[in-house]
C-alpha cells in the first residue's frame, strides 16, 4: 500500500512592527544590555588599572550595542564588524569584573566567564543572521541594476565576436569567446542550484588561509580589483562552449534570469542565507550578488582582452585565467 504524500505548509513567520518576533526579541535584549553596561560605566569610579579595564569594556559593550541595533535597523554593513566587538567585549569583561572587581571565587569567575561566551556566541550567531537579512533587503535593488549594467556590457561585447573567433583562444593560457561565455553560464546554474537546496561547492581553502583571504582579499575584489590567478572549481569549467555568438549570449541571459530569480526568490524567504564561495567560504546573498558583478566584470576583460589579441592554433590546459 502506498501511502499519500503530504504537503507540509512552510512555518508562518510571525511579525511585529514589520519584522520578524525573533528579531524584536533579540533588538529588545541588545537595548537592555547596552543601556545597563552604559548604566553601569556612568556610575563607576575607576583608579585601578583593572577598573579602568573593565569600564572600557562595560562602554565597549554598551557603545557596539547600541550600534548594532541602528546598524541592523538601517541594514548597514558595520554593524558586522561592531557585533564581533560586543562579542569579544561580552567575553571578557564580566569575568574580569568578577575576579578584579568583586573578589569572587573561582567558581563563579568560571560561571561568568561561561555565561559572556555563550552570551557572546548566542549574539554573534543571530546578530549575523538579523544583519545579513537587513542588508540584503536594503541593498537587493542597487545590485540587481549594476548586475544588469554588467551583464549588457558583456552581451553587447558578445555580439561583436565574429564566428571565427568565437572558439579560438587567444593563447595557450587564455579561454575562448565560447569557453569565457560557457564559464559565466556554469557559475549561474551553480549558485541557481545551491539557492534551490543543491550541492555547494567545495571550499578550497583551509581555514587560516580562508580567513586571511576573507580578511584582506575579498574587500578588494569587491571594491573591483583584478581577480587573483586562480583554478575555476571543477564544476564551472567550460567544455566546449556555445556554438555561437548568438548561442552565447542567448545562455549566458537565460542562466543569469533564472539565477537571479532563484536568488531572489532566497532573498525574500530566507534573507540570511549564505552561499559558498570555493575560495572565500560561506558568502551572504548581497555579497554573491556583488562578487557575480565583478566576475562578470572580470571575465569581460579577458574577452575585450582576447578578441585584441590575434588568435593561437595550440590547445590550452584546462585551466582558469
């Protein structure tokens, strides 16, 4: 016997105000700290080297979370770097206040530094998510029209490619026309695929390696730098490429349409949703949509690039420019 199937309904999100229960909670219990560690720093009297540690860490928790409640409230993107201030300010300063303050037996130094590192984690990790989303929401728009701005420029460029340099490469190094096209159409139906619920890919990177990239690489590809020398995931290499011009551009628009739809259709359900750069790790929607930008940026170089250079007989490796 073959039981039906059920169709569960998606859980309603309830709200208040225009936003989500859990995120008022969370914005209310931000309030209370901050004011209460403000509170607190105003009527302390430091002379000690350790009370003048904890009072600045009792202003540090108060100052950063105040400002992630207007950060998270206007959707700006310094409310990340001022949650991992109050997290690190939540850690330290209560048990520092017990031991160097209060006198308190280990025990309790040990129960308070406990209770600031989950307090810190637990902040971080929902901050993130409440921030993420407001920036996506906030930002969405902009991005959709500088994609749009940089997927002309590179169909317009596209159609100047004549049919007989459409499949050749410029050098042993460098892609095709087709296989450039190919390529920008294969990351679209990855991050499409990942938005859908599918296999991400693979990080690359170990983790101090990722966090250095994360830290000093990835705020200058956003901001437009050249992109590093480095091999495309295995998924995103080209094959053989469109057979044409034409084909291409028809591809590259298609899988683009229905990338941004899948995107977008995240953006709406799930704002705080990340997906996975190989190299960068867990990405926020907003900024998958900023590196999409400058990819296409970037690869739109090398096709202006190639289509200057006169074209090479020899068959390149597989590899990415």
């Amino acid at each position: 016997m073959r039981w039906p199937r059920v169709r569960i309904p998606p859980l309603r999100e309830w709200t208040l105000f225009g936003r989500p229960i859990g995120e008022c909670l969370y914005l209310g219990a931000m309030a209370f700290l901050g004011a209460n560690a403000l509170q607190q720093a105003s009527s302390r009297a430091a002379s000690t080297e350790i009370e003048w540690t904890v009072l600045a860490g009792q202003l540090a928790i108060g100052s950063t979370a105040l400002g992630v409640i207007l950060a998270t409230l206007l959707g700006r993107v310094i409310g990340l770097r001022l949650l991992w201030l109050f997290g690190v300010a939540v850690c330290f300063t209560p048990p520092l206040a017990a031991w160097g303050l209060a006198g308190a037996p280990s025990y309790d130094v040990f129960l308070a530094s406990l209770g600031g590192l989950l307090l810190g984690i637990a902040a971080v990790w929902y901050g993130r998510r409440r921030l993420h989303a407001a920036i996506t929401r906030r930002l969405w728009p902009r991005l959709l029209a500088l994609h749009d701005a940089a997927a002309s420029d590179f169909v317009q460029t596209v159609g100047d490619v004549s049919p007989s340099r459409w499949s050749q490469r410029p050098s042993s190094e460098a892609w095709s026309p087709a296989e450039i096209t190919e390529h920008l159409a294969r990351t679209y139906s990855q991050y499409a695929g990942e938005a859908r619920g599918k296999n991400a890919l693979r990080i690359r990177l170990r983790l101090p390696q990722r966090a250095l990239a994360r830290a000093f690489v990835k705020p200058r590809l956003l901001a437009g730098a050249p992109f590093p020398k480095a091999r495309a995931p295995r998924a995103l290499l080209p094959v053989s490429g469109p057979a044409t011009p034409a084909d291409g551009a028809a591809l590259f628009r298609a899988t683009g349409a229905g990338c941004l739809r899948d995107l977008g259709l995240l953006a709406e359900r799930r704002p705080h949703r990340e997906l996975v750069h190989p190299y960068l790790g867990a990405l926020p929607l907003y900024e998958v949509v900023q590196f999409a930008v400058q990819h296409i940026r970037h690869h739109h170089r090398q096709l202006q690039a190639a289509l200057a250079e006169a074209p090479s007989p020899e068959p390149a490796d597989d590899q990415s420019p």
